[in-house]
C-alpha cells in the first residue's frame, strides 16, 4: 500500500475504497473480541468460511471479522448486512442454514434475539432493547469494523479529524476545541483533558511526551480492551492529534499483557498507519513527525497510576512517586508527560470532527459527552454500553440491563473498582456523573458497573477489595501497605465469626488515616469500599460480628449445607460429585445423608441438585 | 543461552525496554531461570539486583519453573460475585497447590488473575489461553480431564 502524502491523496483513497465496496452486497459480520473468542466464535467464522467457499460464493457474500458488539452476554453474535438482522448464540453448525438464508433473503427465527420482557423476537440490531437506549458515538464504530484493515476505519471517515487538525487548526485552535468541550478524563479521576494539555504545552523542556494508558486493571472493566481490540485506529488517531497539540514526537502505548488479542491488533494498527504515512515522519505530508512504541505491562495494578506507568515504561519496578511536581511538568524521563485513558483519546477525533457544541449537547453541566459502562455481575443483559452522561443508575440497570437476574432483588451496585464504593438502591436514581457519584462516596471509575443483588454480602464484597489491594500495593508508603493488610485482616476475621464491635470503630478509623497519608491514590481510595458498605449495610456488618450469621449466605465459615428430605428423591448426582465424600448414598427414593463434619462447603452438591434439595443456613 | 542475546539485539540492548525483554525471555523459556537474569544484567551493563527487583515486582514474572499447562482463573468483580472463589478453591483441591504454584509433577501452574475482562461471562477460566465462561465448580474436573 502506497504511502498517503497529503490531505488530498487521503481524501481520494477513502473514495476509492468507498467505490470498490457494493454497499448492498451481504456481509455475514462475526463478533470476534476475547468474549466472541471465549464463545468460539473462531470456529463459527471458519465455519463461514469453508461453507462460503464450498458453494463458490466468495464473489457474492462477504465476511468480516470485527471487534467486540457489546452484548457479550448473548454470543456468538453475526449480524447480516445490509439490513442489520441481529443473530445471538450462533454455533459453527448453524453456518449452512445462515448462508441459505442469506441467498434467499430470509432470516432464521430460530437464532433471533428474544426479548426477556415481552417473549417477542427481534429481528435488526438497533430495535433490541439493550442498543436502543444507548448513545453509542465512540463504540459505534467497533460494529463496521474489521480492526485488522485500516481500510474499513479509513472507508467510515477514519483520520479525516487528523487531517483537519493538522490541516486546518493550529495547535492552540485544537486546545481551545478539546477545552471548550470540557472533555474530561475518563480513567477514573475525571480531571479536564484539556487543561492537562495545555500544561504539559506551556512546560518547559525537550522532548516531551504522550501516553495512553492501557493498564485497565479495575477488576469489572474492559471497555479499554474492547476499543483496542475493535477500533485501535480511533485511540491512535486521537493520540496523533494531541502529540500535533501538544508538541510532541514521541508516545508511549502501555497496554496490559492480559490482553493479547488488544496487543495485537494494537500491533497492526500501528503498522498500518505507519505504512500510510500516517504516523511516523512527514505524517500526510505535513512535516509534522509522530512515533509510537508499544509497551505491555507486567500485571501489577498499581501500574495504572500514572507515576508508576512512567517508572515501568523507564524499565523500573512501577512504584509512583509524590506528585508534587505533576508528570505534566515532568513526567517520563523527568520530562514534560500528557497521559491519558484509551476511551478520553478515542473521543478526541469524534471532537474535532464534529465540534465542541456538538459535544456540549450530551451530558450534564459539568460531564459532557457519553461513557461506557461495563455493565455486569448479577443484572440480566450484561455487557459493555455507552450511555450519555446524566443518565440513571436505574435505566442502566433496568433499561438497558433489562433487570435482575433470576428475579432476585437489587442488593447494591458497585463502581470505581478498588476506589469506589457501593451504591444501595435508595440511590438509583443518582444521576451518572462525575461529581455526582462522587458525592455518594463512590467514583466514576474507568467505568465497571457492578451489579449486586441480595446473594452479594457486602462485607465479603469489602473483604475481596482489600484483599485485592493487599497483593497489589506496592509497598513503598507505610499506610498504604500496613493500612490495606490490617483492614483485611479485620474483615476476614469479620466474615470467619471472629469479629467484635470495636472493628467497625477501627476499620473508620484506619481509613481516615490511610485516605490522608498515603503516597498515592491506590491507598488514598482503598477505603472507600469499606467506608461505602458500613455507610450503607452496617446492619450486615452487625449480623456478621453480633449474630455471627451472614445474611446473605455467602461467608463460608457461618454456613452450612443441609439435604432439604422431602424434596430429596435419592438420585445421587451430589454423592457422585462431592470432592471429599460427604454425602452418603441411602437407596433409591430414600434422601441422602450429609456428614457436616466433612463437609468443605464447596458448593458442588448446590450446583448439580436439579431439584433444590439443597438448603444453605 | 542464545535466545537471551537475541532477545537483547531486538531491543537494542536498551535497559529502559528491561519490563519488555524479561517479559519475551519469559516467553521463550516460560519462567525467568537465574542464568538468563544474570545475562540481561550483563548485556543491559545494569545491576543484577536491579533485574532482579522488576522480576519480582510484576506478577507475570515468574522465578521458578512453571508446569505444562497453565490454569487461570480469574478473580476479578464481575468474577468474584458470580462465584470465582468457589472455582479455586476446586482447583486448589484437585492440584493440592496454591495460585502461583505448580504441582510436582511439572503438569499444572495454577494462577489467579485480577481481571481477564471478560466480565460478562464470569466466572472465568483460561487453560493454555483457551478460555472457558460461566465455569461452575463441578465443570473444573470435566475440562482438566482433556489435558494430557
């Protein structure tokens, strides 16, 4: 592929891609992120693929491969284009069927989405609830896509906004853009992207740096990993347009090795976009020079701060420093650093192109645009939605999550990851939004939303964070390392029956220290899930430490498994599969005996009853 | 140990890309054996213990040898409210080890892992980077029973 040297050779080769595709020729699209993959879609696309050519269709149907839909829940998930027939739960053996269909112009009932609410099926894609109240502006692309051709981002309008920056717009045009829009950081803190630009612009020193951050660690999240998986271009692409920015030639990827479906579509992205003059030298002619390098993480979540992103990327251990002096003055290599999260670049093309007014159309007053959510946990549809700011917990839930789970009740919804905090449910109908969500106790977080219902205890919830923070902190502040242990150890000694009343007194305690001492946020926050659950469940705290009883039956050392005798007709399925043989088997239609003194509450025998002859206490 | 110095050649023997080139020895030898952290440091013309304090910093490293197959189970929310704890606890018992261990035969490392983001199918297990969604604890033994 020739190299595009100029506005007008981009313009014309996205006009000769447009030309060459027959927008009315059907395309048998196969969702193939790492969710699609865990589904088999790989085997549903060769599928495809060997029954296509088996009938000599090649010229006649296409297939594509794009990144992740969203709807992760439902896969394997082909949609057929161009009318957008929405097939879930697609199997390799369904292949032959679908093509006929194609040809015939048909669809197959039998792979339509059913709707949980009404039992009718759906046929096209944008008419299924879960989409339909979704504003999807930045994930919408994935769908068009195959991350794999830079050809596909180019045909939809790709790096048109890079070439009207570089173009048409002075660096400090660009600024004011990204600042009148008020974008603000969607990693987590929600500070104003632009403002960050404009000081790592305004500091002095040479060269200077840009970073997208990739370390998406939040357990609960991976709308990052569905962009750089789905649509790598539109995170390159905004990062180009801030390096024009801010004045810088070098930038960093750091990406986690978790991901190594992302890694590598990252990978030929960048390739791709080198190869078109894109990014490297001369970027479209322009005299404006821009290199990436790539850089996986090592699994360390305290990585994501970005003090400690920039050790790692030096080759050190990722310890963040005091931030005293901002890595916008000097930041990588003690030089002046703009990082910011996957999502906060890829809106920047979607600015640029279509305007900060445009942006400022969406949101509240003081968060614009749309955020994706990683809706999961215990709520009906889980899977990754983009909503504009200012929308409810309850029509993310309910709405678009379409509800509970097996008909259970709402217990509490969780964001911010380890930072966050739990929300009960006299709080759905907070509006999503930076300050907002912060007021509560919580944070906005990289965006996992997770979904509790009254199966959840919430001091084993708090008990998991800390417990999470404990392997991940880094151990270079006192608070922080010593904090984040004793508060576990309290509240493992809490869910084991050990507890005492004066925990909770110390757990607040040991909080208000941590929050006011440690170096940086991974210690600052590490609280909060305390501090929301007591704010919000103390009573299951007090049954924990007074009753010695978990409501929600989940602590391991305060239940007990127990044969329910009538409704147990002897079969045997549990006494086959318990681990430790604790279960005796007592002849047919006789129930079976339980030897608690064995018993290591495994849960398998509650798995595999098909009758609910299982009770927990 | 050629591979080392290969590995070294492709970063230009850079010490800044010290995370990236113990991450592909790792991959070439699946741990980090002392011999190979002995010939970074004298390739990279850095201190050992400076080697040594990334390689024990990042969870991916890892310095004993690692098992055939590796078994991870993921840890993360979306997971861990779905269950996770029970599916390693059930793999803790088949294998007699601990995450981060490996049995004494050299088979199975069992891992845990803080989030694979596959949040939407929890609980999750990868074994040998295939993965497997909404695991329940009587499904570990049926999908270990393939590996050889």
């Amino acid at each position: 592929m020739p190299r595009v040297n100029s506005r007008a050779e981009l313009e014309k080769l996205r006009k000769e891609i447009q030309e060459k595709r027959d927008p009315n020729k059907p395309c048998i699209s196969v969702s193939s992120g790492t969710c699609g993959r865990a589904f088999g879609s790989e085997r549903v696309y060769t599928a495809f693929e060997e029954e296509i050519e088996r009938q000599g269709l090649e010229s006649e149907i296409a297939i594509k491969k794009t990144g992740c839909l969203g709807f992760c829940e439902r896969g394997t998930l082909v949609v057929i284009y161009p009318e957008e027939i929405f097939y879930t739960r697609v199997q390799p053996e369904d292949a032959p069927k679908v093509i006929q269909s194609v040809k015939e112009r048909k669809v197959v009932d039998r792979l339509l989405y059913t709707d949980p609410v009404t039992g009718k099926k759906i046929t096209y894609e944008p008419e299924i609830p879960f989409y339909k109240a979704q504003q999807r502006i930045i994930s919408e692309a994935n769908r068009w896509m195959d991350p794999r051709n830079i050809e596909d981002y180019v045909a939809i309008g790709g790096y048109s906004a890079l070439s009207k920056a570089i173009f048409e717009m002075t660096p400090e045009e660009v600024l004011e853009e990204i600042k009148r829009a008020n974008l603000r950081g969607r990693g987590g803190g929600g500070f104003p992207t632009g403002r960050k630009w404009e000081t790592t612009k305004k500091s002095l020193g040479e060269p200077k740096y840009v970073i997208v951050n990739c370390d998406e660690g939040d357990p609960g999240a991976y709308m990052d990993r569905s962009l750089m998986e789905g649509n790598p271009h539109s995170v390159l692409e905004g990062l180009i347009i801030g390096a024009y920015t801010i004045g810088a030639h070098e930038g960093y990827v750091y990406i986690r090795n978790e991901y190594p479906l992302a890694v590598e579509n990252l990978r030929i992205a960048v390739n791709q976009a080198e190869e078109h003059g894109l990014l490297g030298g001369n970027i479209l002619g322009s005299g404006f020079d821009f290199r990436v390098r790539i850089s996986r993480g090592g699994g360390a979540f305290v990585c994501g701060e970005s003090s400690a992103l920039m050790a790692s990327l030096e080759g050190r251990p990722g310890e963040p420093r005091a931030k005293y002096v901002h890595a916008a003055e000097r930041g990588l290599w003690d030089r002046p650093t703009n990082l910011n999260n996957v999502e906060t670049w890829a809106n920047v093309p979607q600015i640029i192109l279509k305007g900060a007014d445009w942006y400022r159309g969406m949101g509240t007053d003081g968060s614009k645009g749309t955020k994706i959510f990683s809706l999961v946990g215990k709520v009906n549809n889980t899977g990754l939605v983009e909503v504009p700011m200012g929308i409810t917990l309850r029509e993310i839930i309910y709405d678009i999550g379409g509800g509970i789970r097996d008909n259970k009740k709402f217990k509490a919804v969780q964001t911010g990851g380890p930072s966050g905090g739990f929300m009960p449910e006299s709080l759905l109908d907070l509006r999503v939004d930076f300050d907002e969500i912060s007021k509560v106790g919580s944070m906005m977080g990289s965006g996992g939303m997770i979904v509790m219902d009254e199966g959840t205890c919430m001091v084993d919830m708090a008990r998991y964070f800390l417990s999470f923070l404990e392997g991940e902190s880094c151990g270079k502040c006192i608070p922080c390392r010593e904090g984040v242990k004793r508060m576990r150890q309290i509240l493992t000694g809490i869910t084991e029956g050990r507890g005492k009343e004066e925990d909770i007194e110390l757990l607040e305690r040991l909080s208000m220290y941590m929050a006011e001492a440690s170096l940086c946020a991974l210690g600052r926050t590490a609280p909060n899930p305390v501090l929301t659950s007591l704010r919000y469940f103390r009573d299951e705290y007090e049954a924990h430490i007074k009753e010695k009883r978990c409501p929600a039956k989940v602590c391991k050392e305060l239940i007990s498994y127990h044969i329910i005798d009538e409704k147990c007709p002897g079969c045997g399925l549990c006494v086959k599969n318990c681990p430790v043989e604790a279960i005796t088997f007592m002849g047919k239609k006789k129930p079976v005996i339980l030897d608690q003194s064995k018993c290591i509450k495994c849960g398998i025998c509650f798995d595999v009853c098909k009758l609910s002859a299982i009770d927990v206490r | 140990m050629s591979e080392v110095g290969a590995i070294l050649d492709k970063y230009q023997r850079d010490s800044s890309q010290l995370v990236s080139i113990l991450q592909d020895v790792q991959e070439e030898y699946s741990w980090l054996p002392k011999e190979a952290l002995t010939q970074v440091s004298k390739g990279l013309r850095i201190p050992l213990s400076r080697v040594f304090s990334v390689a024990t910093f990042f969870k991916a490293f890892s310095l004993v040898p690692k098992g055939r197959h590796t078994v991870t189970i993921c840890m993360g929310t979306a997971c861990h409210v779905r269950g996770s704890l029970h599916i390693l606890d059930r793999a803790r018992q088949l294998f007699n080890i601990e995450p981060g261990g490996t049995t004494s035969d050299l088979k199975f490392s069992l891992e845990s892992v803080n989030c694979l983001g596959c949040c939407a199918l929890g609980p999750i297990m990868v074994v040998d980077g295939e993965y497997h969604g909404r695991v329940t604890t009587s499904d570990v033994g049926k999908i270990l029973e393939s590996c050889d």
